[in-house]
C-alpha cells in the first residue's frame, strides 16, 4: 500500500484528489480520480491510500506512475495543481515489508524526484554481516538519514547495498534527524558504542549548526562550534578502537556568498585532520555554496538524485580493509610521539609542541612565575610555527580540582594571559580530548558549553564561546544534567574566592548560579555535603519591584516570588495576605481592572495592584477571564515557590521597601515567625526614614535609603549605584554567591 500524502489549505466546501496514469488514479480522468481525507487533527494534511493491482505492476516494469493533485470545488469546478512536469512515483515490488509514505509537501509545489518512505521501518530486513567484514556505522543528521530520497535510500544506503556486495562489510546507520554536534556528542556513546564498530562514519552539517540564518557575526563561533564538535566526535570514536571517517561539507540552497566562504574554509580545515573526508562539496555545489540545479529537495537537504550524487563520489577503495589492516592503523596511532621544541631560555623555562596530537607543552624549572601574555611576541612567534588547530586547549593540573586553559587563536597565536608557577609541567590538549570516555563522562554539552564528570568528585566546566556564561538552576538541561554528580557543595579550587564559582548540587541537579568566563574552563572539586553550608534564601516582600530590579544587577535573581512585580504599598496587606497563604491573592472575584492606570487593583487588600499582567491581545474592559488564568497560573506558581524556599533553606532573608511604620512592622514580624516556625530569618527594611522607629524589634535590620525602581529606570548610573549600596548591606549580613538559596522555577515536592 502506498499512502500520498500532501499540504494544502482548502476552503470549506472544496476537496483535494489525485488523478494520474494508473487505473488505481483514474487514467488522468478526473471523473475517476480519487479523493483524499482530512481530519481536524492534521489538517492542512490530505491523504489517500492506494493498493496497485497485479495489472498495473506488471504493466509498469521499470517505468513510473505519474500524477497530479487537482482541487475540487462544490460546483465541479476543477483546479490543477500546476501546468509544469507531472509528479511520479517507481512501484516496488510486492510483496512490501510495510506501507510506504509519499510525502508530497505542499500542494502546487513540484519537485524533480519523488520522496517517500517506510511507514514501520523496524518491519525492514537487515542484512547480516560476514565473518571477514567489517561494521561501520554512520552516525549524522537528517542527510545521512536519507530524508528527502525514495524509501530514505540516500547515499548512506547505496554505501551500504556497495560494501556488503564488495567487501562483505555491514553498515548500521544510527542517524537522527535534526541533530548537530552537540546532540551527537551527547548520544554517541548510547547508540555508536554498543555496535563496537570497526570504521565510524560522522556526517554532520553546518546548517544543522545555524549558519544558514545566523548574523554574520556569529559565523566564526559557529565553524568553530562545528569544527570542535567534530574533533571531539574524531576523539570519541579513536577511544573505542574505532577508524573515523568524516562526511564532508555540503550547500544548503540559503547560503550566501560569505557563508559559502565560511564552508569552504571549514572544508579545508576538515582535510587537514588527518582522517578520511567524504568529498561532497564538489559534486553538489553549484559555485557559490549552493545546491546544483535539480539535486535539492528543500534548502535543506538533497533529493534522490543528489543523495546518490553524494555516494558516487565516495571512493569504495578507502573501506577496502580488513580487521588486520585497522589492527595495524591503530597500533601505529597509538605509538609514542613526539616532542618538538618551539621556545626555550636560559632561566629554565620552556615549551613544545605535538601537533601531530595536538598538544602544547610547557615546563618551568626555575623559581620564578611566568606570565603568557599575547604580548610576548617571541613566544607568539614560537607558537604560531606550531600550527596548532584554533580553540580553547585543556591542562588538568596535579592539584585535584585545578585545571589551567589557554585559547588559541585561527592564526595560531596565543590569546591567554595565563601565569605558569615555578616547577610546572602542564600538557594542554585541545578541549575535544576531555571529552573522550576515558577522560571524563558529557553530562552536558551544547557547542558553547560543556559540563564533564571526572570523577564522583571532580567536574569541569567549559566555556567555548566568546562570552561569560552564566549557568544557573532556571536552565532546566543543566539543572538536570548535574544530577549525575552526587549532591554536595563543588568550588573552584584553583580560585575559591571569586564569586560565583561555588556549585550547589542537591538531588534534582543544581542550586547555585555558577559562571565561566569566555574561553576557559573551570576546575570543581567537592568540599562538603550541602547541610555544612548555611543557605540564605532572598525573598522581596514589596513594596515595588526595586529588590528585584537590585537582585537582577547582582546577578542573585531566580524564578519569581508573588510580590516581586507587584505594588503593596500597605504593610499590613503584606502581613495578611502571608498569613492567609496567599489564598485571595489572585482571586477573579476581588480584581478590578482601571484603564486609565492601566492596572488590576485588589478590592480586598487595597493597597495591592498589579501593572504587568494585562498583555497586548488582551480586552479587559469587556473580559478578563484571560488575565484571571494567567494571574492564576503565574502567581499559584509563584506562591509554591515562597512555601517551598520557606520550607528548604536555612535560613530567610526577607527585603521590603518603602516607607512603613512600627506597629505593621512588629505585626509582620510575628506573622513571619509563624510561618518560619523556628527557622531563623531577618527582615530588611529599606526605606528613606528614621531607624529609631524600628529599634529593638526582633530579626529586623533597617537602613535609611531609598530604592526608586523609577529612578532607576531613568538612570542607569543610579540603578548601579542602588546595586553597590545593597551588595553592602548583603556582605555585611553575610549573604553571598557562596551561601545563597536559589529556588528552582518548578519546586519539587518538599521532602
């Protein structure tokens, strides 16, 4: 069974139908043709199943069925989809091993070769593999998948048909589609290393990377991003015994003439590895980075004719192994190499290369510090002769936890500043080593970012890119991924004052902001278990949005508390709705909306309103059930993140602004205690009056300022201003990046 299948937005009362050269298609009389459906759930999607006859399989032999989709109209009018070449489709012998998919795109649209493809593929026969051959497996992205090519018999497919006749070699194909450097990384040792294969095929784009829509600006991170990726995926697949071949560059039909400047350096660079590239780009580009004339399905990707572009110009020859000769090829990589000297003087200092590694060396015997600088122009010199591939280049030291970097640029120089201490010895390696089984496990790795597990006690944090990253508990992936790592408090050792290298790690991943400067790595060695640190938690209480405004420039905000982004000009509404568990806070019932504030005010606590809830698409003045279930579902969540801070750290540091008196203080005071019930807290007033008024009062701390989320708005230089001032008040209370409480945005349930 064939099923067709096409896009097509239709009017109510009108059908989409297939007519074509074969008695099942009405023999091109749209009065037989066949109609197809469409459902609610997958409309602009219409399809129709077809089951060919034995007449008309034994009259096509080898010459397809041709067709068109024609549009019907109530009133028997009849629109064909387009005056150009017929669409067509090869008949497979019966019987099939599943239905088959002719996916046909949009209606109207035409394209030289038909796509379709198996609608169970685990039905298909694989092929068995012979004692004397060889596995390879090829690992890429939709390309290498086949999408785009009948029955996705694209070029991995013809290789595979070749070397299991010529060779007795089994291909196994583990492509996904959509995937890029990143992703492959990540899933390489799930589904590469249990094939144990003998030669991997890695067949990545660039435009699965972005290049195709990003600003030019961003094009050296992308290649760079690519170019690591694939020598950490060369690295991988050397570590399990394996022989990498890479598949090379290809157009994509958006690329502009700089892009395809960017292509072709990347293919240069490829050809320099000293691994097999699948040359591709010759036979499909059409001289300025795009797809030739009839071999492109989408921009994206070939159709049949350019898949099998793609196989003809592989030269079989290159797999014309056996086990003995890959035996051979790996004893000789794996044989000692090396050093050369690039630079060396007179006090004991000195540095080599391995370029056939890569690697650089440097080693100082004498008793004194050594500072790299790109302005040592002798040593820029010495390294620029290395020709070391560009990137960021990795030395773990013998300190545990420590690791040094240094970055290189694309012409080879030294970008680092970086001190060397009297008797080291650091080998760097480029950042695609570490990421090899035997050096560490990916529990995260985006093409910029790179998160390693060294051991149950050590982890790195690597930074690729040309920008300070933040990494925080709100970046779900990586909140995820650092569950791996056993719960427990990690610094960097190398620099444990610096703020924001302390990583928190509870039982669902991380609790702590952390940040990696750009091109560097950080070392993280476990101090402790979470209960030897006294956690602070940071939670605004109002009266405007100036703590939240303060905690952003500090970099101390999280997910939102419920008077973050709120006006509560009344203590006592504070006091209450905390005492009533915010139960009203977002009641339908108690919110009226003013338009000429353009803000939700509260009918039960008055001095409560809200000013960011109402957004463009919304009609307040005639219905407000769309804000009500925002507010609903914003400030529910909200809330259970108050309970669950209240409930998990150690202690709470409470900030409320503006100007308050004595009695609604002592009377918040006491509705915190309830709450807190035991655990201890502070509540910290900053308002622009006396502190006398707040004398003796347990737990609170008042200073006479004044935060002005206004001012602030309109005044950069002040908003800072503001920020130093409260850094103050948080150092003098002992808050910092090392003991502050982060909130998850979805709090588990308390435990």
């Amino acid at each position: 069974m064939y099923r067709f299948q096409i896009s097509a937005v239709t009017r109510p009362e009108e059908t989409i139908a297939l007519v074509g050269s074969s008695v099942e298609l009405g023999q091109w009389d749209v009065a037989r043709c066949v109609r197809l459906r469409t459902s609610r759930d997958r409309y602009p999607l219409w399809w129709a199943d077809i089951d060919w006859s034995d007449r008309t399989l034994a009259a096509s032999g080898d010459r397809p069925v041709e067709y068109k989709y024609v549009r019907l109209g109530i009133d028997g009018r009849v629109a064909w989809e387009t005056l150009a070449a017929n669409r067509w489709v090869p008949l497979e012998r019966e019987p099939l091993p599943s239905p088959i998919i002719v996916d046909d795109g949009q209606f109207g649209t035409h394209q030289p070769s038909p796509y379709g493809y198996w609608a169970e593929p685990d039905a298909l026969p694989v092929a068995a593999p012979s004692p004397e051959g060889l596995k390879i497996v090829v690992i890429g992205s939709s390309v290498a998948v086949g999408c785009s090519a009948w029955l996705l018999r694209g070029w991995a497919w013809h290789l595979g048909q070749a070397l299991q006749q010529c060779y007795g070699h089994q291909l196994v194909n583990v492509s996904a589609i959509g995937t890029n450097v990143a992703t492959t990384i990540a899933r390489f040792s799930q589904v590469v290393g249990p094939e144990q294969p003998d030669i991997v095929i890695i067949a990545l784009s660039l435009g699965n990377e972005g290049l195709a829509t990003s600003a030019p600006e961003q094009y050296r991170a992308i290649q760079r991003r690519f170019e690591n990726g694939l020598q950490q995926l060369i690295k991988m697949t050397q570590a399990m015994g394996a022989r990498p071949v890479l598949g090379g560059v290809y157009p994509h039909g958006g690329y502009s003439l700089d892009q395809y400047h960017r292509l072709r350096e990347t293919h240069q660079r490829m050809l320099t590895w000293g691994v097999p590239v699948l040359n591709w780009l010759a036979v499909l580009n059409d001289g300025r980075g795009r797809w030739k004339p009839g071999l492109s399905f989408d921009l994206a990707h070939p159709n049949t004719d350019g898949q099998y572009r793609m196989y003809e110009a592989i030269d079989l020859t290159q797999f014309q192994l056996t086990k003995a000769d890959l035996a051979t090829d790996l004893a000789i990589k794996q044989a000692p190499l090396e050093d050369s000297l690039l630079y060396q003087d007179p006090e004991g200092f000195l540095m080599f290369a391995r370029p056939a590694e890569p690697s650089l060396q440097i080693i100082n015997t004498s008793g004194y510090y050594y500072t790299l600088t790109p302005d040592w122009q002798k040593l820029q010199t010495a390294i620029r002769a290395a020709k070391l591939p560009s990137g960021l280049y990795i030395a773990a030291s013998p300190n545990a936890g420590t690791v040094s970097s240094l970055f290189i640029r694309d012409d080879g120089s030294l970008e680092t500043i970086l001190s060397i201490p009297p008797a080291a010895d650091l080998r760097f390696y480029p950042a695609f080593h570490f990421f090899a089984s035997e050096h560490a496990k990916i529990l995260f790795y985006d093409g910029y970012i790179g998160i390693l597990k060294v051991s149950d006690r050590h982890l790195y944090g690597i930074n690729e890119s040309d920008h300070d990253y933040n990494i925080h508990p709100m970046w779900k992936e990586i909140r995820a991924a650092l569950k791996a790592m056993p719960a427990g408090v990690y610094a960097d050792a190398a620099h444990p004052d610096v703020p924001f290298r302390t990583m928190m790690i509870g039982q669902d991943g991380l609790e702590s902001r952390v940040k990696i400067p750009a091109k560097s790595v950080l070392g993280f060695a476990y101090q402790g278990s979470l209960s030897e640190v006294s956690r602070v938690a940071i939670i605004p209480l109002g009266d405007r949005c100036a703590v939240r405004m303060l905690l952003y420039k500090l970099e101390y905000d999280g997910p939102a508390f419920p008077f973050d982004l709120t006006r509560s000009t009344q203590v006592a509404d504070v006091a209450d709705i905390i005492q009533s568990g915010f139960d009203d806070m977002w009641n339908p019932g108690l919110l009226h909306y003013d338009p000429e504030a353009s803000r939700i005010y509260h009918t039960k606590w008055t001095g409560l309103s809200f000013a960011h809830e109402v957004e463009d698409s919304d009609d307040p003045m005639n219905t407000m059930a769309s804000v009500h279930e925002r507010m609903k579902s914003r400030y529910s969540a909200r809330a259970k993140r108050f309970w669950y801070t209240l409930q998990t750290c150690d202690k709470v540091l409470f900030v409320r602004t503006g100007l308050c008196d004595r009695n609604s203080v002592a009377d918040l005071v006491h509705k915190l205690e309830m709450k807190c019930q035991g655990k201890p807290f502070w509540l910290l007033l900053i308002s622009p009056q006396a502190s006398d008024e707040f004398a003796d009062l347990a737990n609170v701390r008042h200073y006479n300022l004044e935060f002005n989320p206004d001012l602030m708005y309109e005044d950069l230089g002040h908003w800072q201003h503001c920020t130093e001032l409260m850094r103050e008040i948080l150092d003098a209370l002992g808050v910092s990046s090392k003991n502050l409480f982060w909130c998850p945005p979805t709090p588990p349930k308390a435990r």
